[in-house]
C-alpha cells in the first residue's frame, strides 16, 4: 500500500499505535463497501467471494483500522487437514461448518512500523471468534484454517500466534462445483484449534450444546457405495419391472438406485430419500442415467416426491427384494462389514471375548476375559472395550452386541472409529431403554400415513 493511502485510513495526530488496546469488530453493511475497496485495492487476491457463513473482522486502535480479516467456510475436502482431525468421510461432510477459514487477512500499515501488529491482530481474533461466529450464526466453530503462498510469505504470523502447519497443498482450484484443475501453485496449510481438544471433539459421538445448529448437514456429496458398486447395483436395478406406462421421464433402475442408496445411508422416509436425491452432484446424477433438465443443458434433474412416492406405491415388492438380495449376495465380502461381539466361558470364569464376521463366523479379533460380569479388568465389558479400542478403523462396519455391551465407553470406542453399532436395551437399563423407547416410537414409516378423517 503506498504511503499516501495509509495515511488517509489513519486518525490525523495519532502517531504511535503500540501500546494502545486492540479491538476486533465484525463490521456491518455500513462498511462493507470500504472493506471490499481496501481489500481489492491492496490484497494480492483481490476482494473475494463469500462462501457459505461469511463474516468480516476490523482490528482497530483508537477507532483506526489496521487490519481486515475475512471469514468463510473451509475446504471441502484436504486430507492433511482430515487425516490431523481424523473424522470419517461423513462426519467431515455433516460437521464441515464447524471448521472456518481465515480467507483474507490485510494489514492496513506500513510494513515494520508496528513490530508484532500481525501476530497481536491474530491472537485477538482467535480469542473472539468463538464468540462472535456463535453471536451471528448461532453455533461456535472448533478448528480455523488457512494457507500461506510459499513463494511470497513465510507465514511467521501465523505461527506466532499458535497456528501449525500441516504441509503443502497439491495446486488445484476448483473449477466447478465437481471439477478441479492445476494451478501450479501449492500453499501451506496452517490450522489452529479454537479451544481445547477442539479435533476430539469433531469426532466424538456428541458436539457440545454450543457447536450442534452447525453440524446438522446431512452429508451433502457423500455416497454409501464406491463408483463402481453404484454402477453394479443401478445394473441390477434396472432389471426389476415397470409398472409405470411407457411415457415416463427417469428409468426405474435409477430411481430405485437412489432409494437403495438413501436407505443404505440411513434415511428413514420419503422425505429424507427426497432430500438425499437433490443433494446428488451433476458428476453423480450423470452416472445414474438421469435425464436432462434441457436437451442442450448439461446439469441432470432428479425424480421428485411424487415420482418416488407413486413408484415406491405401484411397484412389484417381491421383484425389487429379489435384485436387492441377489446383487448383496454377489458382492458378499465387498460391502460393509458386521461383526458379532460377544464372549465364551467355561464355568464363567476362563474364556475368550471375540469379534466375528456374521456371515462367515470368521474371528476378526479375541481377547482372554476371566468372568462374565461385574468389575475388573479383565471382566468381559472391559475386555471388549479395549478389543474395540486396539481397531485402528471400523468405517463400514456394523458392531451388534447383547445388553450386556450397551455401554456409554463401548458406543463410544466404536464411533470414534467410524463404525455404527446395534446395542441390546432391557428394562433393566432404565434410562436408555426409555430413551430409545421415546426416539423411536414417534418414526415415520417410508410411506406416509394415511390419515382417518375425523369429524369437524
């Protein structure tokens, strides 16, 4: 910035910034016609664009401005960034709103003229930003992120302040909203935790009160099957009859695809496979055989809540059941697994607590435990605990236990590691098993309900 335009953000007769309080403002529409100018005058990046929950920042002293940061929602997907979280792929697309990231950070002073300004604006912003994003948005983010330009910046700032460094980028830019190009220039990636445990609480089972409005995604972009198995299922899909007449717009064999996939990924209605089916990339929908909006377009329509909902109503059950169960029973070994945990004793005092495959009856893992119940290390719970615990991974797989397991730890150990679990609740247990009595009794079926009239 040249000297002449400093001079015209600075209060005349104040000559010396240091020292005095720093304050960290969100400004409001009154002033976001400056922010821009300043931004795409003197950034190297220009103004930029908003993206998702948005938020400007001005450090100032005295009422001056020294420093515009901008505030937007982080990278879809960087695997240091993800690998350093260590979330599962849908806990990254259903919590994703709880990492932000620092999208523009500008000093409005002459270089060197206030030693440290940088590194004092930053750790003043970090102090704040919980506060004021869960102020404007109603939820408080856990991890910031950015990036540096390796060629132009060393990014000591960043690391002043308490940010590390997770490595370089690969060089690619976004292109459209599934297609990314090179462009030559790789940035470090800096992060930093917005308070303590920040990345353990990001895979934990349950968010803090304060964190949950920004974790309620429903996994937008992310599919419970690989490439190549939706292609097989849609095949086997597509074989299932039509009830429909000949003039109809989406084959059946991609909207019973959909329906699959939906269920497999845990919706429970029409109204959740609907949603599901609109979240789909172009990419995805292309790949399904859908058809086009327009006959020159190439963006794919998806079926709506009256298509779904007449096919689902007119279709031959049995025939879909049989090219469901025909085309599991082909990739038997391919898809998510379910493990069996449970223990064997002889006299209830010596025996062997096993994980095993459901199918196969196959050990994955065992481990002694000297009786069934009651306390102690090598008491069963606590032996199948730390079995589940030694699991590096469970993503795609599907614990099932006797009510002896349903334990807080247990649950717990699963989900961290990205598993889903089916746990017995008797009477016995009464608070979970009320808890589950109340969640469930209320459940939609997949069609909705119809209603008896009743009198006026």
């Amino acid at each position: 910035m040249k000297t002449s335009q400093r001079k015209q953000n600075r209060r005349s007769g104040d000559s010396s910034l240091s020292g005095n309080p720093l304050e960290i403002r969100v400004i409001g529409a009154k002033d976001r016609k400056r922010f821009n100018a300043l931004m795409g005058q003197y950034h190297y990046l220009g103004e930029g664009r908003p993206a998702g929950d948005t938020m400007r920042m001005v450090a100032e002293i005295d009422g001056e401005w020294i420093g515009l940061l901008m505030w937007g929602s982080a990278a879809y997907c960087l695997k240091p960034r993800d690998a350093f979280i260590g979330w599962t792929t849908t806990q990254r697309a259903q919590r994703q709103k709880l990492v932000v990231q620092n999208r523009r950070f500008l000093l409005l002073t002459e270089r060197g003229q206030h030693p440290n300004l940088a590194s004092r604006i930053l750790g003043a912003v970090i102090r704040d930003l919980p506060r004021l994003w869960f102020d404007a948005f109603g939820y408080e983010p856990l991890l910031a992120e950015t990036f540096t330009d390796i060629e132009a910046y060393e990014g000591t700032c960043y690391k002043a302040s308490g940010w590390r460094t997770l490595g370089k980028t690969k060089g690619y830019s976004r292109d459209r909203a599934d297609f990314y190009v090179p462009n030559d220039r790789p940035k470090k990636l800096w992060v930093r935790e917005l308070r303590k445990n920040a990345t353990a609480l990001l895979r934990a089972m349950e968010l803090p009160q304060e964190c949950r409005k920004g974790a309620q995604s429903d996994a937008d972009g992310v599919l419970p099957l690989q490439k190549k198995m939706i292609e097989s299922l849609h095949e086997a899909l597509c074989k299932v009859p039509d009830p429909r007449a000949r003039n109809r717009t989406f084959h059946i064999g991609s909207i019973l695809t959909i329906v699959a996939m939906a269920i497999f990924s845990g919706h429970q209605n029409l109204v959740q496979i609907v949603r599901f089916a609109d979240r789909l990339r172009n990419d995805q929908r292309k790949e399904l055989g859908l058809p086009r909006f327009k006959p020159n377009s190439s963006y794919r329509k998806v079926p709506s809540y009256k298509v779904f909902y007449n096919i689902l109503r007119k279709i031959d059950i049995d025939a879909f059941a049989q090219c469901l169960s025909h085309w599991l029973a082909e990739h038997s070994g391919t898809l998510p697994t379910a493990l069996a945990l449970d223990g064997k004793f002889i006299g209830n005092t010596v025996g062997i607590v096993c994980m095993v495959d459901h199918e196969t009856g196959a050990p994955r893992a065992m481990t002694k435990a000297s009786k069934k119940e009651g306390e102690g290390r090598d008491c069963e719970i606590k032996a199948g605990q730390r079995m589940i615990e030694r699991e590096s991974d469970l993503s795609n797989t599907l614990i099932t236990a006797d009510a002896l397991h349903t334990q807080r730890r247990t649950a717990h150990a699963i989900v961290q590691r990205g598993g889903d679990f089916i746990l017995q609740a008797k009477d016995n247990q009464k608070t979970v098993h009320n808890l589950a009595a109340n969640l469930s009794k209320d459940l939609p079926p997949l069609l909705p309900v119809r209603r008896k009239p009743t009198d006026a």
